[in-house]
C-alpha cells in the first residue's frame, strides 16, 4: 500500500532534522579547519573579510556632521550636489 500524506509529511520532518544535525556536526568541524588555518596563517579580519566600510567616511555634511561613505545610495543631502563640496580628506 502506497504512504499516505500526513506519513509522507511526517518523513520529510524527520528527515529534515537529520539534516539539520548533520549540518551543525559538519558546520563545527569547517569553523575548527578555519580556525586553525587562521592561527597557523596569522590571517587577519581585515584579510578575511575587507576593510570595514562602515568606519570610512568620504562625504561629511558640515551643517548636520551627517557622513556617507560613497557606497549605495546615497543619502538626501547629498544627492543630486556637488560631492566635492562634501569631501573628507
């Protein structure tokens, strides 16, 4: 006799948690290989992931002290101006 829906469903449950502790098992053993080939390499932040752009400040707006760093969109009080009126050194 052919499974019924809900014994399908309840299959796909289960096996949707196996899958899920398979992943965590797995998960630990790569984040223990990158923390190892982070020590042994001296990798650093910076390195890994890119300077933080957040930090950087391109564009400050002198009357608000407002900054843009010149990623996305950007921001009212500088959008459809001149950039360099607004530029950090």
């Amino acid at each position: 006799m052919a499974p019924t829906y809900r014994e399908v469903k309840e299959h796909i449950r289960e096996l949707e948690r196996e899958a899920e502790i398979l992943r965590r098992e797995e998960l630990r053993e790569v984040i223990a290989d990158m923390r190892r080939a982070i020590r042994k390499y001296g990798i650093t932040p910076d390195q890994l992931f890119g300077p933080d752009l957040s930090d950087l400040v391109r564009y400050r707006d002198p009357e608000t002290g407002k900054t843009w760093n010149g990623f996305g969109r950007p921001p009212n009080w500088i959008r459809g101006k001149d950039r360099a009126a607004f530029r950090v050194d």
